[in-house]
C-alpha cells in the first residue's frame, strides 16, 4: 500500500514520580534520625521507668 502512512509518535511528557524517596534529600535522612533516636530514647527511658516501677 504505498498510500499508507506511519502514524506521528506524540511527543513524551516528563512525568514526575508520584512517590519520592524521602532518603534522596538531605532533610529526609535528618527527619528519619531523629525519629529513630527520639524511638530509642523512648525504648530506654520506657525500660528505666518500668525496672523503678519493678523495684
């Protein structure tokens, strides 16, 4: 069929990710060690107040 055409290739939007790594930025990895050590302290000072409350 020499009258047939190939159909014209839409041009590609740039999509942004819906779901960002927070460990990618320098705030993400600062709020991810302050949780942690915020939930080990808790863990201890949980221990502590339990083995007082033991004795």
């Amino acid at each position: 069929m020499p009258e047939s055409r190939k159909r014209a290739k839409k041009p590609q939007e740039n999509k942004e990710p819906v779901y960002k790594n927070p460990l990618k930025k320098r705030w993400g990895r600062i709020v991810i060690i302050v949780l942690v050590f915020g939930f080990l302290l808790g863990t201890i000072a949980a221990t502590i107040f339990g083995l007082f409350q033991l004795f």
